[in-house]
C-alpha cells in the first residue's frame, strides 16, 4: 500500500486553448523539484529548461477562509498571512544570480528539499508551475483530492488518470507561438507550416494526441531522468535522450 497520504491534482496548461490538461496522482512525501519532473512529464518538457514552482500561500490561505467560513467577510488585517505573499520553489545554483521580483512578494527555498505536504496540504490549494523562463510556460495545478487507499501499491505513484491535448512544442514561442503552431498544421500549407515542419522534420503534428497508458509507462521512467538533469547535473544518456524522444514507439510493429 502506499505508506503516505495520496495527493490528487487537477492541472492545466495557462493560456491555451483548446484546453491541454491532465488529472494526476502523487504520494504527499516527494518534492516539490520531482512534482516538477512529474509535471514536465506530463506537458511534454525535456527539462532543457529552467524551472520553479510557485505556491501562492496568501492567496490560498484566503480560498481556505473563504470555503470554510462562506458567511464571514474575509480581514486580511486581522491574519498574518497576507494576500500577496508567493513561495517560490527552486533547483537552488550558485552559478546563477538569485531570482528577485520587485513586484512582488515572492520569497525563495530549496525545491530538492522540501516536501510537497510541507508546500499544499489542503483541498482547493494551487501552485503555478513555470518552466523556460524565456518562452514562459504556466501550468496551474490544484490540490483536488488528499486521501489513503490501502490498495494502492505505491509503485503504482505516480500516475495519471485521464487528460487530453498533447503537451507543449519545446522552443516555439510560449503559448501565442504554440497558438500559430497548431494553426500551421491543420493547414498543412503556407509559409508557417513549411518552416514549423522543417524545424521538426515532420508533415505532421496531432496537438490532440494523449496516450494514457503511454503517459503512465513515462511517468515511471522519465522523472528520475530528470533528476538527474537537474540535481545531478548529468547529461542524459542516448538511451535516456531516445525514451524520452520515443524512439521505443519506432519499434513497435
């Protein structure tokens, strides 16, 4: 059985449609860096990219009052948590100047060493997930379901559930350039569609494609890839670099 509470999320890439999303579950004891992987996973990233997870406690705090005390006006006064507070977690390197955002209230920590039950541990809490930081990828997840079940080995976590929509392109320009992507190979014709398919040496790109029991199997392989990537500061091997490409598919009759 899985020794920990089971964390299920609901989780949805910002600012496309039609909508790509994906239910999933965790057990509550990793961290908030391998939710990450996990999410990464999920969207179709290759962790060539930075990452961080934000967690939006003021807000949070404000959406728990509210669920639990309908009747009563929320005073931001009158707690200490206040409405702006953000918690930013990420893979921590001293090679890198440390994140700042004079426009928000945004404090930093360790996302190897912190535990997601120590992030979210309330149903209807959210974390923003964002992922290369010059194409700006937003995935909001929320903490729909926490709960124990006896049956379920733990091996079995994580896992998804059900979803739709492909994931992301890596490199193409954020969600407006994913928008001009999708476009390009309905039409299959134009000037966008001729230079989208050469960069990718394909005539064709499904954005709809999401296979469940696919998505399951790379969830069980590919997170520990990116650790690796990120904590370890490895290379990812050539059998890493073709499952994570799908070349396993290729050999399929």
């Amino acid at each position: 059985m899985a020794s920990h509470p089971i964390y299920q999320f609901y989780a949805e890439l910002d600012d496309y449609k039609p909508k790509i999303w994906r239910r999933f579950q965790v057990i509550n004891d990793i961290t908030v860096a391998r939710l990450g992987y996990i999410v990464q996973v999920l969207f179709e990233m290759t962790a060539s990219h930075l990452m961080a997870i934000e967690v939006p406690k003021g807000e949070n705090f404000r959406g728990y009052f509210q669920r639990n005390h309908p009747d009563i006006q929320y005073n931001p006064s009158l707690y200490s948590v206040g409405d702006d507070i953000i918690w930013r977690y990420e893979i921590i390197d001293d090679d890198l100047e440390p994140f700042d955002d004079p426009h928000r209230n945004v404090s930093v920590d360790d996302a190897t060493k912190t535990r997601i039950r120590n992030a979210v541990s309330l149903q209807g809490e959210k974390l923003n997930f964002n992922y290369d930081f010059g194409d700006d990828w937003w995935v909001s997840l929320m903490l729909e379901k926490v709960f124990t079940d006896k049956n379920l080995p733990g091996s079995e976590l994580p896992r998804v559930l059900e979803g739709a929509g492909f994931g992301i392109v890596e490199d193409v320009g954020g969600t407006r350039g994913l928008t001009d992507f999708t476009k390009a190979f309905k039409k299959k014709k134009g000037a966008d569609y001729r230079q989208f398919s050469e960069w990718l040496g394909v005539e064709d790109f499904d954005m709809t494609a999401f296979d469940l029991d696919d998505m399951n199997f790379r969830l069980k392989k590919i997170p520990r890839i990116y650790k690796q990537c990120y904590e370890d500061r490895l290379t990812p091997t050539r059998k890493s670099i073709d499952l994570i490409e799908r070349k396993y598919l290729r050999k399929k009759p």
